[in-house]
C-alpha cells in the first residue's frame, strides 16, 4: 500500500498549481482541510436533492396540473351551453384553483424566451402527453405574480387557463438551499474560531522563538494551547536556559583567565624594567605587549557575550558617534545616513561590534566609508574600504577565532585575530549577521544586517 501511494505522483504543471494556490500560513491550511470536505459535503447533498426531491415532485405537480387544465378544456368543448360552460369554469376555479377564459376567433401568440427554464419544460412536455398535438400551446410563467398563465389555440379561439404558481413549485427547495448555506456558514465560523484559539499559540511561540534567538528577554511567553505546542514551548524554554548558563559559563572563563593572566604578565613588565637595556630585553617587551594585546582581546571577546538588557535606540546616532570617535586618528572616514530609525539593541556590544568593523577597515586601508540603509523588515550597516580586500575563498574563515589573512603574527600587521569573530557573534546575537563582499571603493565591503 505504501508503494502505491509513493509511486503516485501529481503532474508537475498540476503540483506547481497546487501549491501556489494553497494558504500559506497554517491557519488558512487548516481551515481548508476542515472547510473544504464540509462545503463538498454539502454541495453533494444539495445535488441529490435537487434530482431526487425537486425534480420528482416538480414534475409530478406539472403532470397533476397539465391533467387538470386538459380536463377543463375537454369539458369546455363538449358543451355549448353558457350556464354549464359557467358551472364548469366555477368548479375549475373552486376545486382546482384554475381561473379559465375564453376569446372567440382569437390566434395564439408564441412568446420566444432567452433563457430555458425547467419548470416551463417539466409542463410543456407534460401539456403534450395530456393534450392532443392538433391544438397550439404558449406558456407564461410570469402572466402575473406568482401566476402562470397556459394558452391553448383551439380552431374555435383561444382558450386561457391561469392558476397559482405554486401548484407547480414547491419552496423546499429554497428552505433547504437557504438550511444548507446556514449551516455551512455556522460550521465554518465556528471551525474559523476554534482554529484562531488553535494557532494562537503558535504565533505566540513564534514570536518568543524569534525574540530568543535576537537575544531579547521574553516576560510575556508561556507555554499555552495543545499538548504539542506546550511540548514546544516547554523544550524552547529550556534550550533558552541551556544558552543562557553555556554562555555565562563561557563569559567567565573566559574573563577569569584574561584576568588571571594579568598579573604574570605585569610582574613580568617589572622585571623588565630592572633589566638593563639589552637586545633580549627589546624582545621581551615586545612579547609582552602582544600578550597584552591578546588578553585585552579576549576580554573584549568575553564581554560581547555578556547578556544584558535590550534596548531602543537611534541607529543613526550610534554610527555618528562611533564614526565621530574614528576622525580622531583618521579624518577620511564618510558617512551618510537614510533616515532615523530606532532599533531594539545591546548598544554596548553593537557599538563594539561597528567598531571592530571600521577599525579593521582602518587598518588595511587609507579611506573608509559608512552608511546606513533600510529595509522592509531590516537595517544594514554598510562599511566599505579601499584596501586589499579579502578573496572570496577567505571570506567565510576571516570569522573564525584566531584566524589572520597574515600569518606573521606580527602586531604591527593585524590584531589577534578575534575582532571579526566578536563583530559577527554580536550581530548574530541580535538575530542579524555580517557578511563579506566586494566594495565599490576597490577593497572589502562588510556588510551588518539587524532585523526590525
């Protein structure tokens, strides 16, 4: 069984149709799987109603009445007595509530219809099996209100027989129409309530998935709906958690061995200067600062993974002040700013995420430029330089810990090796990211995108 229905396969033209016609939030798809089989359901039964009931009781009621109007019709004919004709027409019009009259030498007139209608048919076919075909028929289903007017062209004149619509009609029809609709309409209202409670829930978690994984706190989240949306919940709060303590574990250690590293280092520096000036003494020194440097890095490392309050600030301030601060060792530094926009953010670590970006900028090259531009649903930060740039092959690693375009290890060359890492893992903490490309100014464009 399973083989059949994996070897079952939609046309590809009819699945691409398909699928772009289906809702694609999973209200609408859930709602479609509950709505759909109960309006097909019900468009089914209307169908067999209308030809098992309508239709069967439709043409017994024109049978019934095409009977009457050829029996008032015979009897007229048979008699040309005025006070039995007159008797015969009250009968007609007590008993079987057909009002007949009669005009001498009169020619029928044949009225054409623009559209056919089933119960003229259902009668005009029944009108020919009761009444000879010698005699000329018109019908008028709307002679008057709800009356329906048949001439008869006999060779004397014309004879014609009105009676009330309904004796050929029934209202079910409309009542169960308008009983099948209603319900239809409460059904689905109904399923459309339900289903808002149902998905709700998800939205909910959605949300408070989208707000961890920008790093903001989440007060509001709390499992709630289904078994399995409170299992999600449930397991999306303690991976939270499980973050929360490897990054704080992370960040101390981090930060405990940084410090720790300190005082050899500076006990190290005093030595040092006991020293007499020497060859050796030059080399220690300088070890000794690029171990400083690098401890200083990994606290700065350590930092931009501390959890903090989030917070809305003015993205375009932020970039003046951070560019500001660069013109102090670099006056060839643009920027242009599109709009003022506020963004939910860490200032600190984004701050020290920007500054990373443009001092890097900085470092391989003469001019740098920085702009800002917004998006429907984000805001990137754009830096461009015209240094050497970064091979393409390159751009992915440059964001790993320790990694150098230079191997030297020199510091007058390059830092240790942690300032991209720290600029992506702050952006990546907001939910955003940085990228890698090429710049229009000849060097490497490093592009940051933070979500709205």
């Amino acid at each position: 069984m399973n083989g059949v229905f994996k070897s079952f396969r939609l046309p590809s033209p009819l699945a691409r149709w398909l699928k772009r016609m289906m809702p694609r939030s999973l209200f609408g798809r859930t709602l479609l799987i509950i709505v759909a089989p109960t309006v097909l359901a019900l468009c089914v039964a209307t169908f067999v109603f209308f030809n098992r009931h309508w239709y069967t009781v439709t043409h017994r009621l024109t049978f019934a009445v095409a009977g009457d109007v050829a029996a008032v019709l015979e009897l007229l004919q048979r008699t040309k007595d005025e006070t039995a004709r007159e008797e015969i027409l009250e009968i007609a019009r007590k008993k079987m509530e057909i009002s007949a009259s009669f005009v001498s030498g009169a020619e029928i007139e044949r009225k054409k219809y623009a559209f056919p209608n089933p119960l003229r048919e259902m009668l005009n076919r029944a009108l020919k099996e009761r009444i000879p075909p010698r005699y000329k028929r018109s019908i008028d289903m709307r002679h008057a209100p709800e009356t329906v007017a048949i001439r008869i062209g006999a060779d004397e004149g014309v004879y014609t027989f009105l009676f009330p619509e309904r004796r050929i009609y029934t209202p079910t029809t409309e009542v169960f129409i308008g009983w099948m609709i209603g319900s239809s309409v409460l059904l689905s209202f109904i399923a459309l309530m339900f289903m808002r409670n149902q998905v709700r829930p998800i939205r909910r978690l959605a949300a408070a998935a989208e707000a961890i994984g920008k790093g903001q706190e989440v007060p509001f989240f709390k499992p709630e709906g289904a078994t399995e949306v409170r299992q999600a919940a449930a397991a999306l709060q303690i991976m939270r958690e499980r973050l929360r303590r490897q990054i704080t574990q992370r960040t101390a250690m981090l930060a405990g061995v940084s410090h720790d590293l300190r005082t050899p280092l500076t006990r190290m520096k005093l030595q040092l200067e006991l020293m007499p000036d020497s060859p050796e003494k030059h080399g220690l020194a300088s070890d000794i600062a690029q171990m400083e440097a690098m401890v200083e890095s990994y606290l700065a490392f350590a930092r931009g993974e501390e959890v903090g309050p989030a917070a809305s600030f003015e993205i375009g301030a932020l970039l003046e002040e951070i560019v500001n601060a660069a013109r102090r060792h670099s006056s060839d530094i643009g920027l242009q700013i599109q709009g003022r926009i506020e963004v939910m953010i860490r200032r600190e670590a984004m701050k020290r995420c920007l500054d990373n970006l443009l001092s890097n900028a900085l470092r391989y090259g003469r001019k740098a430029n920085v702009s800002m531009a917004v998006r429907s649903n984000a805001v990137d930060i754009i830096i461009d330089d015209d240094g050497p740039g970064v091979a393409p092959d390159k751009r992915e690693e440059v964001f790993r810990p320790f990694f150098r375009l230079e191997g030297s290890r020199n510091p007058e060359t390059g830092g240790v090796g942690l300032g991209l890492t720290i600029a992506r893992d702050v952006a990546r903490f907001h939910g955003g990211d940085v990228v890698l490309e090429d710049s229009p100014m000849g060097g490497t464009r490093a592009r940051v995108w933070i979500p709205l």
